[in-house]
C-alpha cells in the first residue's frame, strides 16, 4: 500500500497560501480605507478597539472567500489576534500583524488538513 504525501502532510499548503493572501489583502483594504477616510488621532483614541475589529471583519471575508468553516476560523482568528497582541506589546505592530497573519493562515491549513474526505471522494 503507497501512502501519498497529501494524506500524511498535517498542513493544507494550498489553503495555507491562499488564506494568507486573503487575509493580507482584506486586512490591507481596510486599512487603507481608514487611513484615508480618517484622521490619526481617531486611531490614538479608538485602535485598540477598532484594530481586533478590523481583525475579525477581514477573518470573517477570507472564510467566506476560501469557505473556511466558522469554528476553525473563530479559532484562527482569536489565537492569531492574541498574537499579535502580545508581540505588538512587545514590538512593533509592522512585526506582529505579518507573524498573525501567519499564525492565522497556518491554523486555517491545518484545521483543513485534518478534516477527512468525504466517502465519494476516496
């Protein structure tokens, strides 16, 4: 019996990429329409409610893009976001935002990895 790399790899590659580049881009067009549309002191004031907002909305975007299921991305999400938090209290936030999209993008990859086919396709 030949066991293919797919059925032992624990990480989605495909979904790993692409949940990373939904992300980055959703995250990025919401940032730009604030940063234009409002004045930094808003962002002095209300960031730290309107940062892990914007988190959640761009996270609710890619799972509908890439139709990821709503518990792994609640997850995803959450330790992602927590990620960001620590490092960003730690370093900069141009540090943590790409290490939580990364933690982001590997949780959705490896939830999705772990998920068996159904019956039809095997």
């Amino acid at each position: 019996m030949r066991v293919s790399p797919s059925t032992i790899d624990p990480v989605d590659r495909s979904l790993l990429w692409r949940a990373a580049l939904v992300q980055t881009l959703a995250v990025g067009a919401l940032f730009a329409v604030l940063a234009v549309s409002l004045p930094h002191g808003f962002f002095e004031d209300w960031g730290a409610v309107v940062g892990p907002a914007g988190w959640i909305a761009a996270s609710l975007v890619t799972g509908r893009v890439l139709r990821i299921p709503l518990a792994t991305l609640a997850l995803a999400s959450a330790a992602a976001g927590a990620a960001a938090a620590l490092l960003g209290a730690v370093a900069a936030h141009a540090v943590a935002l790409p290490v939580a999209i990364g933690v982001f993008a590997l949780l959705c990859a490896v939830r999705a990895a772990r998920r068996p086919e159904p019956l039809a396709a095997r």
